[in-house]
C-alpha cells in the first residue's frame, strides 16, 4: 500500500522549518485533504498543536505552513488510525489525557523522528 509506506517513512529531518500541507500530503502519499482532516483533529483536541499556529483576530491561522511538530503529529495521528480508525483516534483522545500525551511538544522533542508502526 503506497499511502501506508508514504506515511511511515516520513521523516520531519527532510523538511524546511515550515512546510505547506500540499507539501506534507505529497511526502507523505496521500491527499491535501487527509491532511486538512487530520489537522483539524488536531486543532480540536491538542492545545500544543493549535498554539503553534499564530493567533490573529482571536482566530488560529491555520491557512500558514505546518511547522516540523505539526508535520510529526499528523505523521503519529495518521499512523494511529491505521490501527484504531479516525473515529477510533477521536475517541481515544477525547477519553485520554495520558493518549493526548503522546502527541505532546516534549515527545516532539525528544523524539527519533522516525514514527514505528506495528500492529
């Protein structure tokens, strides 16, 4: 499956300081709009990941390139719903403070910016 090779062996070490989300989908074989989904899932449910975006208007721009943490955390949120569903994924980090933890800046930070992928 070329999407599921395309998401695994990316790597934020390839990428610029930001990088556009047409960009990301293309490293990582799959579409603008998955990407778009994901980062709206984001949005939602980790404050780190919004706070990235800068704030204008009382408003997260979210129409500004995707920063290298936001890259790794649609990487890990995309790898995620291979194994548990998008639905699944909400769930969990709607249940879970401890979940929400893995895609936290300090796991982004003191990561192998490789995401493994096991089932």
């Amino acid at each position: 499956m070329k999407t599921l090779e395309g998401i695994v062996s990316f790597s934020t070490e390839q990428l610029e300081e930001t990088t556009s989300k047409t960009t990301v989908a293309g490293l990582m074989q799959t579409t603008r709009a998955t990407i778009q989904k994901y980062d709206k899932l984001a949005m939602k449910y980790l404050n780190e990941y919004c706070d990235e975006y800068p704030i204008i208007d009382h408003k997260h721009l979210t129409v500004l390139p995707l920063t290298k943490y936001q890259c790794w955390v649609l990487q890990k949120l995309l790898v995620e719903s291979l194994k548990y569903t998008y639905k699944g994924v909400e769930a969990k980090l709607i249940a879970s403070d401890g979940y929400k933890d893995k895609f936290s800046f300090k796991m982004f930070s003191t990561k192998d910016t490789k995401v493994s992928f096991s089932f």
